[in-house]
C-alpha cells in the first residue's frame, strides 16, 4: 500500500507546490504518492504562482501541471502524513482535526531539519524571486529526509 504526504500552505500555489513537486523527484511514485493543499480557497483550481514554476524549472522540476485545491477534513482520512509550512497553516489544519489520530498525522515540515523547533517556512509571495531560491532550498533540506524516512 503507498504512502500517502500532503503538502500544505496558504494558497496552495507557493510553498506546498514546490513541496509537493521536490518530494515526487525524490520518492518512487509506485510507493509514495504526493499531493498539496491550501488552507485557504483563493486559488483553487490555479496553477502554481510563476515564481514557483520558475525556481522548480531552474531545479529540473516541472510543476506546471498542479492546480490549487482546499485542504479538508477528508484529506485526513486521505493521507498518512500531512506537512504544514507554518503555524497559522498548523491551526488551520488542527481546526478541522476530528480526533486525536488526524491531530498526529499533522506537523511542520522543517521539524524533519529543526526536530521540535518548529521552524516556519516563510511565505515568499509578497517578496521577490529570492524568496523563492530560499524556500525552495529549505522544502530541498526537508523533502530528502522525508523521502529517505519513507523509502
């Protein structure tokens, strides 16, 4: 049976994106399957904001292909491991937990590089393509120990 990571952020057209699209290069989709979310309905059905397309294309990634969807209380029944990039994402998420096993599915993604420190990463739509690079470089630190943990 896959394993099953959701990636999720605000919009779902930044940071999860990115996630979602590093991850996959890195497992062996036959085992683990891989998909994003936002927190929030701005985008849903968007493709990923061009920034993204951008540093993912400059890495040999192509995630032209994804469109922006909702996170809900479904997904938990959905996926076995869902990573939040930041703590309003967090509690977002927390909000539609039924039970305490959704609760434990549910954790920042840069606690796999800052085990515990809860260590944000940040939201690089209002800056510029710098942001980008460094997001990008930190969902890369975080996205190699996942798919080692789940290969």
């Amino acid at each position: 049976m896959k394993t099953r990571i959701l990636m999720v952020c605000l919009g779902n057209i930044c940071r999860s994106p990115l996630a979602e699209g590093i991850l996959k290069s890195k497992v062996d989709e036959e085992k683990i399957f891989v998909d994003s979310a936002g927190t929030s309905n701005y985008h849903v059905d968007d493709c990923p904001d061009p920034r993204s397309v951008d540093i993912a294309r400059q890495n040999n990634l192509d995630i032209r292909s994804q469109r922006g969807r909702q996170f809900s209380a479904e997904d938990f029944d959905n996926f076995d491991r869902i990573y939040v990039m930041d703590m309003s994402n967090y509690q977002d998420v927390l909000s539609l937990a039924r039970n305490e096993q959704d609760k434990e599915k549910v954790s920042l993604i840069l606690n796999e590089v800052f085990p515990g420190e809860n260590v944000e990463v940040p939201d690089p739509y209002h800056g510029g393509a710098n942001g980008f690079k460094k997001v990008y470089d930190m969902l890369d630190e975080a996205c190699t120990i996942i798919a080692e943990k789940h290969q």
